[in-house]
C-alpha cells in the first residue's frame, strides 16, 4: 500500500520528530526534527552526528531536494517534447536512429535527443540521492531502501521510454510514462519527510477524520492526474502529427476531469476547516494551514488554466503551464499529508541522540 496513504499510527505516516528526551510531545510543540532539543540542539546533534566523511541530516535533505526537483523538470521537457511535435525526432532507442546515436541538425530530433540527455542529469541526481544516502549520519536503513527506489523508477522509466518510442508513442504508453513520474515523485518526498523524521513510531497530530479526509485528497488527487492523462491521449499535441488518439470523446472526458478536479478541491476546503478548527485544540501546527492554503490556491489555478485553455483552443503554452500545475498541486497536497503525523524515537534511539548532542557540545 501506497506511503502515506496507511492506517494513522503506523511506519509509514510521519512528520519530522524531535528528541524532547524522549517525551511525547506537549500541546503546541511541532514535533519536527529542526527543533532545538533540550539536551544542547538538533544542529550541534547533527553536526556530531555526521563525523568524519559523514553527512548530517540538513545536508543529505539538500541532496534529495535536488533529486526532487530533477524529476519534476524532466515531466515538463517532456512535456514540451510533445507540445512541439518532437516525439519521433528521434525514431529509434536507445540509439537516435538506425545508424546514428546522436541526430543530424534538426529542431525536432535535437528538442527528443535534449530530454534524453537531461535524463542523464536525473541520473546523476537521483545517484547522488544514494552514495550520499550511505554517508548519512546516523546511517538509516530505510533512507537507504527509499533512495534506491528513485534509481529503480528511474531505470524504468528509461526502459518504458524506449518503449514508448518503439510503439509509435501509443497514448497509453505516453500516459503511463507521466503517471511513472508521479511515482517518481511520490519515492522522493517520502525519502525527504523520512529524513526529517526521527526513525520511531509515528501518530497523526490531528484526529483521525481529519487523517481520513487528507488521504482521500491525496489518493483522488492521483484519479484527477489519471483522468487529466486520458485527456491528453485524447486531444490534440500527441508529440508527432502521424500518432493514433484515443478513441475517446473529447468534451465528454474533459467535463469528467474537470467534475473530478472539482471534487478534489471540495476535499481540500474540508481539510483547511478542520486544521482550522482544531488550531487552538490540538499539535497541529500553523505551518500546516499555510500547507493546506497552496495546495487549494495551486488547485484553483490549475482549474483556471484547464478552463481558459479549453476555451482557447488548448495552446501549447497553456498546456505546457498545465502540466507544471499538475506536479505542483499533487506535491503540495501529499506534502500537507504527510505533514499531519509525527515520529519519535525509540527510548534507546532517544537516549543514543542525547548522548551524542552531548559529546557534540564538549
């Protein structure tokens, strides 16, 4: 089952923790790991905890937010090399044609040939996330698992990209290799929050409605990306003039996602009046309204570009505008998600981070 989308108070829902000498968290705390413990500090804690040819947890963070946002990039070159029509600039893989690796000059086969570089740039990225996974210190097991699921995703991506050229740029496969992307995505934020994240159980900060109305969004949020993928393989800029379309009426689907997206705005209004409601009654920290305030203000205009580009005669720009819409809005959503929980250590974990903090002081 899918991260963050678990039952409340199990391994795989969580907010960064703070040590707090192992207490639970008192009314007001945030619970997150960049708060200043008592016993000398999470930053001189992580500073003594990274060692020798070690990296601290503020550090390893940088590198997977890199990760992050390589993968959200190559979604939209991606994007633009179907809105220009390049999707058989190159039409072989993984050379560019029979006898060529790397194209002749031509504006189409260098917009393919560019993204299949910057996938490279991914690569890099996403490797980094595991060398430097390993040079984490504390070493966690579990970032080191979450890290290699980015180069797992990757590898097959590269794969289904191959063939997705191979199959003429089926919708299908264009759809499935937008919604890997997702996937992607998804790996990445978990490693991020788990980084933040002591390594202990975790419990929801607000009460278990509000849980359940945040998983819905989250999970109907990846329906609105499936339907909005259908959408796609419907309409026109299929990334090359001569590619088959979904046999699919097009007002028909368009007014189902557009019901959809409506819906999924209706979930994140009920999330906002709930943490707003519990604000002054529980741990929910005000961090999380603002969270919830993106995810409704990128879905409101997501919606107005979805409408204006309908009305318009969906140009390539707005579509392209679109398309960063959709990973925006399903970030912030999951992010707000995952922000409902915290983790706390173990009692030996607990007693282990105080101790080095302490040593870190002298």
């Amino acid at each position: 089952m899918a991260e963050g989308l678990t039952p409340a108070g199990t391994d795989h829902d969580r907010l960064g923790a703070s040590v707090h000498d192992g207490n639970p968290l008192r009314p007001g705390e945030t619970g997150r790991s960049d708060e200043p413990s008592p016993s000398g500090g999470t930053a001189a804690r992580d500073t003594a905890e990274s060692g020798v040819g070690g990296i601290s947890r503020e550090q390893y963070q940088r590198v997977v937010v890199i990760a992050t946002i390589l993968l959200a990039g190559i979604i939209l070159t991606g994007a633009a090399v179907r809105l220009t029509g390049s999707g058989l600039g190159c039409e072989d893989w993984p050379t560019c044609s029979e006898d060529r690796l790397v194209p002749a000059l031509g504006f189409h086969e260098w917009i393919e040939f560019g993204n299949r570089l910057l996938s490279g740039a991914v690569g890099v990225g996403v490797g980094a996330a595991v060398l430097f996974a390993y040079r984490r210190r504390p070493t966690r097991p579990d970032l080191i698992r979450w890290a290699w699921g980015l180069v797992a995703g990757v590898v097959a991506q590269i794969l289904l990209g191959g063939a997705t050229v191979l199959v003429d740029l089926h919708p299908l496969f264009v759809s499935g290799h937008y919604l890997l992307s997702i996937v992607l995505l998804w790996n990445a934020l978990i490693l991020l929050d788990r980084n933040r994240s002591e390594q202990g159980p975790s419990t929801p900060i607000v009460d278990g409605r509000t849980v359940l109305v945040s998983r819905i969004a989250v999970a109907w949020s990846v329906v609105v990306l499936m339907i909005g993928t259908l959408v796609t393989g419907t309409g026109p800029h299929s990334g090359d003039p001569e590619v088959d379309r979904l046999p699919l009426d097009l007002a028909s689907i368009v007014r189902l996602h557009s019901v959809a997206a409506w819906i999924c705005i209706g979930l994140v209004v009920t999330l906002a009046f709930r943490l707003r409601s519990q604000a002054h009654s529980s741990q929910a920290h005000p961090s999380l309204s603002n969270l919830v305030s993106l995810s409704l203000g990128a879905l409101v205009a997501q919606g107005a570009v979805g409408y204006l580009q309908y009305f318009t005669g969906v140009p390539a720009a707005l579509v392209e505008l679109h398309v960063l819409g959709s990973v925006v809005v399903f970030l912030a959503i999951l992010w707000t998600h995952l922000s409902l929980f915290t983790r706390q250590p173990a009692a030996g974990a607990a007693a282990d981070a105080d101790a080095v903090a302490r040593s870190g002081a002298r």
